[in-house]
C-alpha cells in the first residue's frame, strides 16, 4: 500500500526561496509541494482549503505588506484540524522566535539548515512533534533555566522598538501603550540586562540574540 504523501504550502515572498525549497523538498519521498503564496495572506487562505498538512512559512513579508508571518501561523493553526506550520527564516532573535513559537509554530529553522533536516522537519511537523533550530533551542533553554532574568515579549518588543529608533512616545502609540508603561517595560529592561542607557540596553540585547541585529 503506498503511503500519503505529505502535503506542502510553500510561504515566502521571495520566488528564489520558494523555487530552492520546492527543489529540495520534491527530491524526497513522500513530500509534495501542492501549493506557494507570496503573501500572508494568501498562505492563511490557501491553508484554509483543507488539502494542505504543513506550510513552511516565512517571518517577514516585506515592510508595509500588511500580516507577518507569526499572524499567519496563529490563524492557520487556529482552525480546528489545520495543517502544522514549520517556520523556515533567516531570524533567529528571541523578537523573532517568541512570537512565533506562542502563535503555535510546530517547528522552527533557519534557511542556512541542511536540506535533511528540512525535510526531517517537516515530517516531524506532520506527525504533531516539533524540531527546533539548536540555536532557537538553546535560548529557549537558557529562558528555562533563568526566568527571572529574560525579557518578556512585551518588554522584547519595546526594546526592538527602542533599536529603530522610536522615542518612549512613539513606542507607545505603537503598542497602544501609555508612556509611562514604556517607561516602566524599560526600567525592567534595564534591571534585567544590567544596564542603565537605551544604547546599553540595544547593544547587549543585539549581542544576546534578544532582539534582531
């Protein structure tokens, strides 16, 4: 009896990446490519279709595009039966990684992984086990280990923010938060990271893997 094979989505909005994933996927047995989408968008309502066992999705769709690639996997396996989604980015900061892993991502590499452990991945994902880049690992580990000392997604994204460039105010509008919550996430920032300046706090987050270089 031959076995299913394992459906795919392919999500990224660059057609070379999407062509270099369908030619290492499609090599191995039991894989099929059944369909790409350019946009998150597209990737959530292609997904919904009902034929689709993993997406491999992408983070980041292009500034200005509208959804991200975390609001995708949390739509996508919102649905009661949906596919699994297994993330395949070139981020691996924990602004990055968090987000995704919360919105319900089954697995999570980096686009320099061998094309074994890609389609290892994806039939771990298939079978509702997740795969970890070992570097995404690690830090989740060390998170673990030392939970009075790691930035908490909200305090994560103020300092991201904080990296652009974006005053306390201009955070706040963002987030819908009040200055003064800015000002406290920071303080805990600071506290955490042993610190005492925005520079300070951006460059040892940056050196971390916290907050995307």
């Amino acid at each position: 009896m031959t076995e299913t094979p394992i459906r795919l989505l392919l999500a990224d909005d660059h057609p070379v990446v999407r062509a270099g994933l369908r030619a290492v996927l499609e090599t191995e047995p039991g894989l099929t490519v059944v369909a790409e989408a350019a946009t998150a968008e597209d990737a959530v309502a292609r997904a919904a279709e009902g034929d689709i066992d993993v997406v491999l999705m992408d983070l980041s769709f292009g500034k200005g595009t509208g959804m991200g690639g975390a609001e995708a996997t949390a739509r996508i396996t919102a649905r009661p039966g949906g596919p699994r989604v297994v993330v395949v980015t070139t981020y691996d900061s924990d602004a990055d990684t968090l987000p995704a892993i919360e919105a319900g991502a089954t697995g999570y590499l980096l686009k320099d992984a061998p094309p074994e452990d890609l389609a290892a991945a994806v039939r771990t994902a298939a079978a509702g086990r997740t795969t970890l880049a070992p570097t995404v690992a690690d830090r989740l580990m060390n998170r673990l280990r030392t939970p009075g000392t790691a930035l908490t997604r909200r305090e994560t994204e103020v300092l991201g923010l904080v990296a652009e460039g974006l005053s306390n105010q201009a955070i706040g509008h963002r987030l819908h938060l009040t200055e003064g919550t800015v000002k406290s996430h920071l303080a805990r920032v600071y506290a955490k990271l042993g610190v005492d300046s925005r520079t300070a706090a951006v460059a040892t987050a940056t050196g971390r893997g916290l907050i995307r270089r």
